[in-house]
C-alpha cells in the first residue's frame, strides 16, 4: 500500500505537479484579470453563514449517492465496508485530488483502499463503472436539454459528440468490442492477463443488468443535484435564477471540461468553463467565476475533511475492511 501511494507522489513527478500547479495559477490570474476582481469581489460580498451552510449541505446527498451507486458494483464481488467507510474514503479520494491532475488520483486511492492481491482488478472495475455510468447520465442529462430548447449550435454540436462517444463506449464495453479489435500479436504478457481480467469482472456487471440500470438511475439523481448545487451557489453570491434546462446542458459540459487531466482538479480549466458555458445561459462573468470560486472553495473544504480523516487513519487501508 504504502508504495502504491509514494508512487502517485514520487520526486520525479514533483516538476508536473509544480507546471501544472503554474498553468492552473496563470488560467487564474487572467480569468480574473479579464473579469475585473472588483466585479467578482462585490458577488462574493453575498456570502453568509446561512448560505455557505447551505451550500455545504448539498453535498451530502453528492457523496451518498456516488458512494450508494459505488457499492451497487462492490457488492457484486463480495461483501462491502458501511457506507460511512466508503464515504470517507470518498473524501480521502477528494484530499488526493488537490495534488494530482483532475479525478485520477482519487479514484486511484479509492480502489486501492479496498484492494487486495485477489481482488485489484474487480475493485477499480468497479470504480471505474461507478464514474462511467455518472458520465453516461450527464450527456444523457445535456442531450435531453438541447432536444428540449433551444441552444447555441457549438454548444448542441458539443454535447451531440460527447453523446456519441459515451455511450458509444458503453455499447463497445458491453460487446466486449476493444478487445476484440486489438490485434492478438500486440497483446502479451500482463496487458492480456490484466484485459482478461477485466473482461471476467465486466461479464459479472453484464449478467445482472438490472444493476447496471439501478446504478444509471444514481447517477440521474447525482445530476439533479450537481445542477441544485449550481443554482444554490448562484444564490449563494447574489446571480439571478437561472434556467434550469439551460443547467442541465452546460453542467456536464462543465465538469466534463474541468475533469481534463491538465491540472490538480482541473483548476483554473473548470473556473473558465463556468464562466464561458454559463454565458451561454444569460450569467455575467462576474456571477459566473464567483460560482465556480464558491464551489471551489467547497471542494477544498470536502478535501480538507479528507486529510483530517487520512491523517487518523495513517493511511488508506485503515478500517476498510470491515464490512457489514
């Protein structure tokens, strides 16, 4: 464990994490530059305790439901920590992610938190499927959106090649297609074990789709609230009401941006995705950037919370083991 760890933070990778800490940090400055930090100041000045409580509050159901979605899958390969395990884990996952670039590290973290040697394969199967079907509901989310009013053509083109490819994906992984289309020569030694492997853990999800289904529902849920969340910041800093199908468009297409493995938790990337798709929905620059900043800052709290409960733990694999 603790190898697996040292390598996601090795001294040969210190100089990525320091360049893409400059690139996050320069997309920052010019952001605000651009949009005048009096402007976002005098949005952020509507911040109070109530609110900021509120803010915090949504994402409670945010965690349960990724975590509930996630054990859906774990529970497929055997018995599972509570949900109170996996949710600290989940915040673990979020402590990780200010270091590394978008949600990798996390994800990395929490699988490797309940794996063992017979079971590494099935456990980030398993993670890997709770972010898929989360990705697969929000262009499903978006597409509905931009079937329903009336968007932008860049923006309705966008979600129609996002579309595509998730879910084109989805029916490549459910065909056992990638495989199959590998010439057998290039595949040897550990990449066939580890591909055959996958595929036995795949073919379990494959043999109950009714899981894969409930796990899709999750996600549908975890995606009204990702658009709550935005218009409880928006409130949260003053930004009039925003449509709600004009959300459910540009929130994916957000956090899709923003997950773009470039910097630690696609920041400075994700701030000028909301200020530019938020445009599209009739949000000033100022009220946009001051969105993102307050969800930032939430994001950061989460994570925090997550170092606190590493540090107790003095590692990852502390508890994870008893499941109920």
């Amino acid at each position: 464990m603790v190898q697996s760890l040292m390598k996601l933070f090795d001294r040969k990778r210190a100089w990525v994490r320091f360049l893409s800490y400059c690139v996050a940090g320069g997309l920052l400055v010019v952001l605000i530059a651009t949009v005048g930090l009096e402007n976002v100041w005098s949005s952020l000045r509507h911040l109070t305790p109530l609110s900021i409580i509120s803010l915090l509050a949504v994402s409670i159901p945010l965690i349960l439901i990724s975590v509930m979605k996630w054990r859906i899958f774990l529970r497929l390969f055997g018995p599972t920590p509570s949900l109170w395990r996996l949710s600290e884990l989940y915040l673990i996952g979020y402590f990780v992610n200010l270091f590394l670039p978008s949600q990798l590290g996390g994800d990395v973290v929490r699988s490797i938190s309940l794996s063992s040697p017979g079971n590494r394969t099935q456990i980030a199967v398993c993670t890997f499927l709770e972010r898929f079907t989360g990705l697969l509901a929000m262009v499903l989310f978006a597409l509905c959106g931009v079937l329903t009013t009336k968007q932008p053509f860049f923006v309705t083109g966008l979600v129609g090649i996002c579309f595509v490819l998730a879910w084109g994906g989805a029916g490549a992984l459910w065909c056992g297609v990638p495989r199959r289309l590998i010439p057998s020569g290039l595949i040897a030694g550990r990449i066939a074990e580890r591909l055959a492997k996958m595929e036995e853990s795949l073919a379990v999800v494959k043999s109950t789709p009714l899981i894969f289904l409930r796990a899709l529902l999750f996600s549908i849920f975890f995606h009204l609230f990702t658009i709550v969340n935005t218009q409880v910041a928006a409130w949260v800093v003053g930004a009039p009401l925003i449509n709600w199908i004009d959300l459910a468009v540009v929130v994916p297409l957000i956090l899709l941006i923003g997950g773009l493995p470039l910097t630690p938790s696609g920041l400075g990337i994700q701030e000028g995705a909301w200020v530019y798709f938020l445009g599209y929905a009739g949000v000033s620059p100022a009220h946009s950037l001051a969105i993102s900043i307050v969800l930032r800052a939430k994001t950061y709290l989460l994570s925090l919370l997550g170092g606190v409960i590493l540090a107790r733990d003095r590692g990852w694999r502390s508890g994870a083991s008893k499941v109920d």
